[in-house]
C-alpha cells in the first residue's frame, strides 16, 4: 500500500520520500526499512566512508583507522599484486628519468 498522507500528521507525501518533512514520521513500516537500508547502504560505501573521515574530529586517525580496516580486510595476493605493480610503476618511472 502507498502511503499517501502522513499517518500522523496528514501532511501530503512529495514523491518518494520516506519520511514526512513536517513532523519526522515514516508512512509505512515498509518506508523505514528501505530508509534504513538505504542508509546503511550509504554509510558502508566509498562515498560514505569518506564522509565520515571528513567529520571526524581528527580526520587522519580516522584515515589510518580506514586504510587499516581495508588492509585487513584484503585477501594476501590483492596486496601482493598492488605492491609489485607500484613497484613496476616505480622502477619505470626511475628509467626513464636516467
């Protein structure tokens, strides 16, 4: 069922907003699950992590803390295969420039 009106206010629904503007309330049980899922969904992603450095109080802790969660979190050979192509790149580089 699409909630056309706020449950608890009977404001308008505008679009496809899960929550009413007026008073803060969902339409539908359905509306806060995917409001939840969406949010989760953007917390987890790039653009959500970075975000969250940008608001932390010391951004380069939380930098650290992200870029340690990804190493651990990387399977042995990925970061293997990165390191000898930053060394393929910088081993090019350095012959070119003599």
């Amino acid at each position: 069922m699409n909630m056309t009106k706020c449950p608890q206010c009977g404001n308008q629904r505008n679009g496809e907003e899960y929550k009413c503007p007026k008073c803060d309330c969902y339409y539908s049980e359905l509306d806060e699950i995917l409001a939840t899922e969406k949010a989760e969904l953007e917390k987890r992603s790039i653009k959500g992590r970075l975000n969250a450095i940008r608001a932390a109080d010391d951004s380069m802790a939380a930098f650290k803390k992200e870029c340690l969660r990804v190493k651990e979190n990387t399977p042995k050979i990925a970061l293997f295969s990165l390191a000898l192509i930053v060394m393929f790149i910088f081993t090019m580089t350095l012959s070119v420039m003599l």
